[in-house]
C-alpha cells in the first residue's frame, strides 16, 4: 500500500523539484531559467539554488523585541543592512515553516524577520490585562509595530495562512511599508458577515475544526496539551497529503503551541470569523475599511498549492481582481498547505522575483 509519505517518492514530488504554472506554463520550480525571468528592465533575476526541504532544522537565536501590546519572539537571518522580508507563519505553524527559506533569502542578501504571531513560540503579552484578541487586523497591527520597533520603514511581506491574510491587511491598509508581498493562497481577507453564509459541503467539511473550536469541547481540546497536540498533528497530516516530513519536524513546531496564551489566541481567531465572538473596538475603524475587500495595489505574487484542501478552483481566478498592480500567479502541483517548508524553493524563489517585478 501507497501511504501519504511513500506517495510523495513515488511522484517525484515534496523534494524541492515542485512544479509552477505561470499563466498556464507549467515547468519545474527549480528550473528558473527556463522561464527567462527577467524584470521590468530586462535585466535577469537572480535564480534561487534548490534545496531539498528539511535541509535545515533550527534557526540562530530567537531574539525579542518589545513591539505594541507584545514582546514579540522572532528569528533573524542575512545581512543587518540588507533589503528587509519578513515571512509569517499560519496556524498549526510556527516560524519553522520557512526553517529552509530564511537562509536561502539570506544568501541572496536579504534580511530576513520571521516571527512568532501572538499566542505562538516565545511571543508573550506585556500586560495580563490585555485582551487575548486574534481579529484579522490586530494581528496586522502586530506586525506593524514590529516593524517600528526594528525601525524597517518598508519591507517585503511573505505569508501563508494567518500569514497571508496578515500580510494582504498590512499590503491593504498600508502600503507604503510593502515593498512587495507573496501571499500563499492569494487575497484571504476576512469579512465576518460573508462568513454567515454556507459553502459548499465538501468545503465545509475540510473547515471541520473551525467548527469545533466554536464549541465548549473545541476549546477544551485546546487548552489540553494531549489533545491539542494530536489534533494540530491531525490537521498537518490531512492538509498537507503528500509532504514527507517526520515526527521531529511536527514536535519543533510543536513547541510553540505550548505559549500560555496559544488556547485563547486560537479559539478567539476562528470564532470571531464566524461572528461568534467579539472583537475590540479599538480596531473598529480597520475591520470597516476591511470588510469592503480594498484592493491590494503593491507588486504582488499569488501561490496556490495544488493538494491543499483550501485551494480554490479556477487557478487564481476567484481572487484576481483584488490586485491591481504589478503581479504574477503560480500554482505548485503535489505542494499541500504549508507551501513554504513543503516547497522552500519555490517560494523564496518568488520572494526574489516580486522583489523585481
């Protein structure tokens, strides 16, 4: 029998040889120089070497760093001066996720910042008194006074999951701090009231766990370090059926659910996209701008993976028209949902590439 790790040799796939589509070209994610990539000016952009994922299996240093209503734990790789990326990580992930990335960014000279979102790894709340919010935009707003607090004026934004949908606030609401964004998914913005409307039944079975973490037993799974373990473990396994990871690499990310604050964060973010739970007032004012889908006009580039059970139909069409300006679409066949570490070089390869779009 042909099991989900066994699967991935027998296709060739899952080893860092992932396949693009380019408006309809399909090539090998390596292979760069097949596509002729070049930019605006005509001048080549730099290929990113393949690496196989799982090459690397830990960052430097965590540092920390006072940012908002956070002391925010991130990992830094690259050059002090180089030009800034910063890589957000989704939920059951942590900055593991682009373990593979960072260095290969950093060997084409960029800075690289990835950090723990609120409620992950060593990313810890400054004060008890603040509330465990995990709305859309307070999350965006994280990021931006990280990016204060490093004194980053602009910088490249790369995300997937929480990440992405991070990344296209930030890219929506203030874009000038976004050098360029690659966004895992493409436009992922919530709007809570669109939310009140059912999907499809296959779809709505894949979103099982929002489900239940909007019950009583969902959010005592979570506060059980048991439970929680094996149902992240669970999501992993279904939402990524080709990747061939293995237990050392879930139980590192695994780490990071153990924050105090990593129940509540979780179970506050998808209960307040089903309009089940409060928001604050405070960020009142974005969740408005937000809720009309404002288009993203930095240069941007989409990435779908094709085995993620979210992926939508169409090639990236049902969300197109919300980027306006320079921009590119590629689809990575076998690469489920956690693209970056699924596909490390395919997606710093589009870093490097929206950086020169």
């Amino acid at each position: 029998m042909i099991d989900r790790r066994t699967f991935s040799k027998v296709l060739g796939i899952g080893t860092g040889a992932a396949a693009v589509s380019l408006s309809g070209f399909q090539t090998d994610a390596g292979a760069v120089e097949a596509r002729g990539v070049r930019n605006a000016g005509g001048a080549r952009v730099p290929v990113v070497p393949t690496v196989a994922p799982g090459t690397h299996t830990s960052f430097g240093r965590v540092k920390q760093v006072r940012a908002g209503v956070l002391d925010v734990g991130y990992a830094e790789e690259g050059p002090r001066h180089g030009p800034v990326v910063i890589c957000l990580h989704g939920w059951p992930y942590d900055i593991h996720s682009y373990v593979d990335v960072a260095p290969l960014l950093a060997a084409q000279g960029y800075r690289v910042i990835v950090p723990f979102l609120r409620g992950h790894g060593s990313t810890t709340f400054l004060s008890p008194r603040t509330v465990r919010n995990a709305q859309q935009s307070a999350v965006a707003l994280d990021i931006v006074a990280l990016m204060d607090a490093l004194k980053i004026d602009k910088a490249l934004l790369a995300g997937f999951d929480w990440g992405s949908r991070t990344a296209d606030i930030i890219a929506a609401l203030w874009p000038e701090r976004v050098k360029g964004l690659v966004s895992v998914s493409g436009y992922l913005v919530t709007n809570v009231e669109a939310q009140q409307k059912p999907l499809a039944p296959k779809a709505e079975y894949t979103w099982w766990y929002q489900y239940y973490f909007a019950t009583e037993r969902g959010r005592l799974a979570m506060e059980d370090k048991t439970d929680r373990h094996d149902l992240c473990r669970l999501v992993w396994d279904t939402v990524s059926p080709t990747w061939d990871f293995d237990d050392a690499v879930f139980e590192r990310t695994a780490a990071a659910f153990e924050n105090p604050d990593y129940a509540a964060i979780v179970i506050h973010n998808y209960r307040w996209r089903l309009g089940l739970a409060d928001g604050e007032r405070r960020y009142d004012r974005y969740e408005k701008v937000l809720a009309t889908r404002p288009v993203i006009d930095v240069p941007t580039i989409t990435l779908d993976p094709e085995r993620d059970p979210f992926t939508a139909p169409g090639d990236g069409a049902s969300y197109r028209d919300r980027f306006t300006g320079r921009y590119a679409h590629r689809t990575l066949v076998g690469i489920g949902h956690n693209l970056p570490q699924e596909a490390p070089t395919a997606f710093a390869q589009a870093v490097v590439d929206v950086d020169h779009l």
